[in-house]
C-alpha cells in the first residue's frame, strides 16, 4: 500500500468538534530576558506575587514562568486561553524591563547563572542531582 493510500490514524475532521466527554488543557513555559542585554534574567516570582495561582506559576528557575489555560472541550479554547495568559505575561514583562519568549532553549542563556526557584520539590531536585537539574534550562509546551 502506498503512503497516499493508508488510512489516518486521526481524522481530519477531530480537532473541529469536541469529543464526547473528552477535554483539554495545555501549560506554557515561557523565559524572560533582559531587554538590554538578551540574556535570561528573573522575575518569574514577581509576576507571581500578583497572578491567581491557578493562571501561572513557577518553574524550576526564577527567569521562567508558566501559563497554565482552564479545562476546555475544543482546542479553540485551549489557544484563546493561552493567548489572554501570555498578553498578561507581556504586560508584566514590560514592566520588569523583560522580554519574553517561546522557544525549546534560549540562544545564549547560561545555566549558570539562573537562579532555582524556592519551590520544595525543586530544591529537593537540586539537591539530589545537583548540577543536572541546574542545566535543565528547556521550556516548553504540554497539552493534556
């Protein structure tokens, strides 16, 4: 059988209507860089000091922050959801000095100097696997 011939494993038509019963959500990991300079810099921790726990939180380093959408039953509503949360990203950038940014790792961000969150369960990584958990400066996207 030719590829042109095989049969979709989804179909074309699934992500137009919801599914029965079936939801989604997604988290984004997004970094923020010094506007002067372009390199990581924090303020993840301020931005949360003023956002709802349920719409952000905290990532293993202070430079990166998470948007975290509500349960929707069409993706339509998992991408309007994420684009209000990183318009409320950008303004709280803004007022920091930052930039921020979607992308697997940043260009020249250096694990080195980013600082681990006070969040437990990240100091309890740190402190098991030391300078591994340190070099883990990716970000990313996660639908559920």
């Amino acid at each position: 059988m030719r590829a042109a011939e095989k049969p979709s494993l989804i179909p074309a038509d699934a992500f137009q209507t919801g599914a029965p019963g079936g939801t989604l959500g997604a988290e984004e990991e997004l970094w923020l860089a010094d506007r002067g300079t372009l390199k990581l810099a924090g303020g993840a921790q301020k931005i949360l000091a003023s956002e709802p726990e349920d719409r952000f939180s905290g990532e293993l380093i202070d430079c990166e922050i998470e948007a975290n959408t509500g349960v929707h039953p069409q993706p339509g509503g998992v991408a309007g959801d994420l684009l209000d949360r990183r318009r409320v990203l950008l303004d709280h950038a803004d007022g920091l000095g930052r930039l921020l940014g979607a992308s697997g790792t940043h260009p020249v961000g250096d694990w080195r100097e980013q600082e681990i969150i006070q969040k437990p369960h990240y100091q309890r990584l740190k402190a098991k696997l030391g300078w591994l958990i340190r070099r883990n400066n990716t970000f990313s996207l996660h639908v559920h």
